[in-house]
C-alpha cells in the first residue's frame, strides 16, 4: 500500500490519480479484511 502511494506521489498533480490512489487504497483494506 505505502509502495503504491510513493509510485503515484511522484504523478499525483492530477486530482483522478489522487482518487485513484484513495480508491486503491480503500479496495486494498476491504480486500485485506
């Protein structure tokens, strides 16, 4: 999950990578669970 955000830190300037990067990171926790 860190990795992930670290790799789309570097191309976050647009807000979908933003909520792409919040979608992923929420799909991973439900996942997980």
């Amino acid at each position: 999950m860190v990795t992930w955000k670290l790799l789309l830190l570097q191309d976050s300037s647009s807000p979908l990578m933003e909520q792409l990067s919040f979608f992923h990171d929420h799909t991973l926790m439900i996942l997980l669970i």
